[in-house]
C-alpha cells in the first residue's frame, strides 16, 4: 500500500445498471412498424426503445451502452426512412 499525502479527495458511489428491451413495437430493417402478420404499416415508424423487437432472441445485457447505440441508430435510419416515404407520396 502506498499512502495518499496530497488532496483534495472525492467519493462517489457508482451504481451500475441496465436498460434493455425484449419486447416493444415490430418493426422491419427500415424501422417501419409492422402488423402482427408482419405487413408494413404505411408511415409509421418506430425508434429506440420502442422498437427493441428486433432484440427478443439476441439481446446480450452484457454489451454496455448497446440500448443507447440503438436508439441514435434506429432514430437516425426511422428519420431517413421517413423523410423517403414523405417524397415518394408527392
């Protein structure tokens, strides 16, 4: 053991936890919501937490942070997706 002589010295209690989804809204690789028959459902579009379905049989609690990298991920391609549905409608 070495002693600590210089200060100042801070405490802080560090909790881990999880956030993870098994469940949530169907949605395709476009992040299209889909029916229980897996047909699209026309301009609806689900993103982060919401749309952890595509996680039900592989979703591992033990990659930290994935939940977040899903939810920039799936927000970014739901929006790109979205924004090339209102075009093709004009």
């Amino acid at each position: 053991m070495i002693p600590m002589e210089e200060g100042p010295y801070y405490i802080a209690r560090l909790d881990p936890s999880n956030l993870i989804g098994v469940g949530g809204i169907g949605s395709n690789r476009k992040f299209e919501a889909i029916d229980p028959d897996f047909n699209t459902i026309p301009g609806l579009y689900v993103a982060g937490m919401d749309s952890t379905m595509q996680y039900r049989n592989v979703y591992t609690i033990t990659l930290g942070g994935s939940a977040c990298a899903h939810n920039v991920n799936s927000g970014r391609h739901a929006a790109m997706n979205a924004k090339d549905y209102i075009a093709s409608l004009k």
